[in-house]
C-alpha cells in the first residue's frame, strides 16, 4: 500500500494525490486595452447587422407577475436573440448575392423586358426561362413548397400540373367551367379548383376526388399546410375552413363586408388577410369569430 491510500472496513478509499497539494491553478490575465476595444467594436457590429433579423423591440418583463409567464417571455426573448445572432453569423457562408434591378437616369424597372433582362444574366439562369402559350386565360397558379411543381388554371377551364424544370406534364384537361381560383394542397397529387358554382378537389390524373358543396360561389382559395385547412371567400361574404383530412368545416366567418376577392395568407402565423371591396383589410384566425385586426387601407376596392 501507498501513502494516498488506507485500510477500511467499506473497502479501499482514494486519497488525493499529495504531491497535487500547493498547486495553484493558472488563470487567464487580464486582457490589454487594444483587445478589449476591439471585442466592443465587433459586438456593436454584430448588434447593428442583427437589427435586419429582429421581430420588433424586447418585451419588458419586469411589469408581469405570475412567475412561470415572466420565466416563459424570458426564454422566449433568449430564443429570438440566439436565432438572430445564429443568422448574422451564417451570412458568412452565402458567397453570393441576391439578384436585383437597378435603373440609371430616367429609366424605370417596370419598363424593362424579359428579352432584356435574359441578354444579362448568366446561363444557369438563362436555362430556366421558358414562354407558354396560354388561351384560356387568364391564368390562376399556384407553386407547391418545394417549388418543383406549378399548378396552371385558366378561367375558361384550363387546367394542367407540371415540373417546369424538366416540362413534365402531371395532367392536362378541360372542365368546361368558369375557374376562379386553384390552390395546390399537401403537394402535387391533389389540388383544388374554385369553379363557377363549387369548390372541386381532383387528383394529378385529372380525376374528381370530391365536390365541396358549402362552398358556394367561391374566389379565393387559401391551403394552411401546417394545420390541413382550406380556407375559401366569395360572393356571399362567408370565410370557410374545411379539414382536409376528416372532411368537415371546423369554423365559418361573417365577415359583413360583402363580396371578397383578395386573400392571402401570412406563412409564419397562418393568419389570414382578406382585402374588401370598401378599401378595408381584415385578419383571421379560425378561432376567433370576430376579425384579429380591421382597418382602412384604401379608398378605393382592394
């Protein structure tokens, strides 16, 4: 036996090592002037680029008294800041920059033509320009979420679903019927059209899958993909939501600003906004019968 160890009736303790005693651990000095300035110099810079990542300004926590909500707000705060910095520093690895138009002098953007604009990019870009021509227009579309396919609905009743980039025809035919609106739902197998009556459902084959009956007379069409909703407005007034998924109505709004022809949704809420025919923007949720937030936009129709 050794000096750091002895004899017990438990067994055999470990004693510290004896010759670790008197040993002081080594501490980092204190950092110079220059060192110190140019740590504040690049954390005010990393707080200035993180301004273009905030969702608006800190929420203050001292007026809340219940313990758990302040606790909450506060790792909630954490959350967004750490989200914010992860953004700023990961601008190191996007080596290119977003393309954009610039005029000089007395020209104007929306002058410019897509012949143009093609003679100047490079041939990457050059490849996915393509024309279609269309005759039953005009045209509704609708992009699935991972951009690959493109759902085409002309209002003489055309319609076709497609993989632009390698010109992959999914279906292509007539309903003989006055289109309104298309939304695509969960991905490219099923979509829905707004026809002159009734909201219809149909498959990538072209085959009539459902008929949504209290669904009448309908402009818009909305899919919330995070929550298999179908959100539609018309004529009457009414805001619907349908369940995909078991086929019911969960929710139906009164909106009382008469006929509706603009609406579309917020993708990080699901909130929709719908747009009146009195200048007046409205926001839904479907849990709520009463709009989340009305106000004057316009004089004139939206």
């Amino acid at each position: 036996r050794t000096m750091s160890q002895k004899l017990s009736f438990e067994g055999l303790e470990v004693r510290p090592n004896l010759e670790d005693r008197g040993r002081k651990k080594k501490h980092a000095g204190p950092l110079d002037a220059k060192t110190k300035e140019l740590h504040k110099k690049k954390r005010k810079d990393l707080n200035k680029r993180m301004k273009r990542y905030s969702r608006g300004e800190k929420m203050k926590t001292k007026p809340i008294e219940d313990k758990r909500l302040k606790h909450t707000m506060k790792r909630n705060e954490k959350e967004i800041h750490q989200a914010s910095e992860s953004a700023v520093r990961a601008e190191i690895l996007l080596t290119e920059d977003a393309g954009y138009l610039e005029a000089e002098g007395m020209e104007r953007t929306w002058r410019f033509k897509q012949k143009d604009i093609a003679k100047e990019v490079d041939v990457r870009t050059k490849d996915k320009i393509f024309n279609l021509d269309m005759k039953f227009g005009p045209y509704f579309m609708d992009f699935t979420r991972e951009g690959r396919y493109v759902l085409l609905g002309g209002k003489k009743g055309h319609l076709s679903v497609f993989e632009w980039k390698k010109f992959n025809l999914q279906t292509e035919f007539h309903v003989q019927e006055t289109i309104r609106d298309v939304s695509l739902l969960h991905n490219h197998t099923m979509f829905a059209v707004a026809q002159k009556k009734y909201v219809y459902i149909y498959d990538n084959s072209g085959i009539e899958l459902h008929c949504l009956r209290h669904h009448t007379d309908i402009n818009r069409l909305e899919f919330l993909p995070y929550h298999f909703l179908l959100a539609s407005i018309g004529k009457t007034g009414y805001l619907k939501y349908q369940d995909t998924s078991t086929g019911t109505i969960i929710s139906q709004h009164r909106t009382k600003l008469g006929d509706c022809g603009v609406m579309v949704q917020n993708p990080r809420n699901a909130v929709l906004c719908l747009g009146h025919r009195n200048g007046t923007v409205t926001m839904w949720s479907p849990s709520m019968s009463d709009p989340l937030v009305k106000m004057l936009c316009h004089r004139a129709p939206l």
